[in-house]
C-alpha cells in the first residue's frame, strides 16, 4: 500500500482488499460522496454497515477502535474497513511508517491530525469467500501495539516531523 501511494499518478487513490467482501462497483458511493461540493471533502472512509465477520473478529474491531479513538481522538467508525477514497494531495508530504496492520489507522490519524477533512459512507460487506483472515494472529496484534504505541510517542515528542507538511484544507 505504500508503494501505491507513493507512486499514485490521478487526482484520487482509492484501495479496497481482494478477499471479496465488497463489491467494488459501491466504490461508487464513496466517489460520490467526494464529489459533493455541497460538503467538501479530501477523503471518504468506508464503514461496513453490517459487518460479515464472526464474533470473535468483531470483538477484536471494537476494542482496537476504542483504543485509538480514546489514544488518538479519532473518530471514524470502521477504522479498517478496506474501501476508502482520498484526493492524492493529502499524502504530500506524509510518511507512513507502519508495515503491518496498523497502516490504515496511521494513515487516518495522521490525516486527521494534520486536519483533512473526511467523511464516512457505509457500503456493504459479506462474508469472506476467498482467502483467509491473517489480521488476528498474535504476532500481528503485538506489532499493531508497537506501532500505536511509537506513534503516540512520536506525536507527543516530535509533532511537526511526524505529521510532515499539512496539506491545504
């Protein structure tokens, strides 16, 4: 994902994963939504309206939701939800450190700390056909903490390095 952004060359990038729990033609939602002059936006942030997942990984969700939340004062109701929309200009300047899972969230923290402006859209989400959940292994989890934890730190320390150049609101 950061290769992509990094090399992204259109006025929009948007990203989604390839497990077939969303139907991407609802993409379409979102762009609509980015669209909108009437409330201008720099990114849209999917949000799964009835998550297709089993108990133990919505309890999971919640819980890292909570915790950045109350960390990071972000509130987007589906922080890894994998279909989001995002005008290129706000990733000027950004540096993503995360390479696991917690990429996402970093990605929403630092564009809300630097003030972008964002919305949220709900698009439908089904049970996984393909592939399999990789997300929830502890391994993961405990890497997920490490990067929450060296991004409050980072944010508390040293502010300007870590969110880079603001983009224009």
């Amino acid at each position: 994902m950061q290769a992509g952004f990094a090399n992204a060359r259109g006025e929009l990038i948007a990203f989604s994963d390839g497990d077939l729990q969303f139907d991407l033609a609802e993409l379409r939602r979102l762009l609509d939504r980015l669209a909108d002059s009437s409330r201008p936006v720099d990114a849209v942030i999917g949000y799964r309206i009835k998550r297709r997942d089993p108990a133990h990984r919505l309890v999971i969700a919640k819980t890292y939701n909570a915790i950045v939340s109350v960390l990071f004062g972000l509130q987007v109701r589906d922080i890894d939800c994998a279909m989001k929309v995002f005008r290129r200009r706000v990733f000027e300047g950004l540096r993503l450190d995360s390479e696991g899972p917690f990429l996402s969230a970093e990605l929403l923290i630092k564009l809300n700390a630097r003030g972008v402006r964002m919305d949220q859209v709900g698009v439908t989400h089904y049970p996984r056909t393909a592939g399999q959940n990789t997300g929830a292994s502890f391994l993961k989890i405990m890497r997920t903490f490490r990067d929450i934890f060296r991004l409050r730190w980072a944010l508390w320390t040293d502010r300007e390095r870590t969110l880079g150049r603001s983009s224009p609101r």
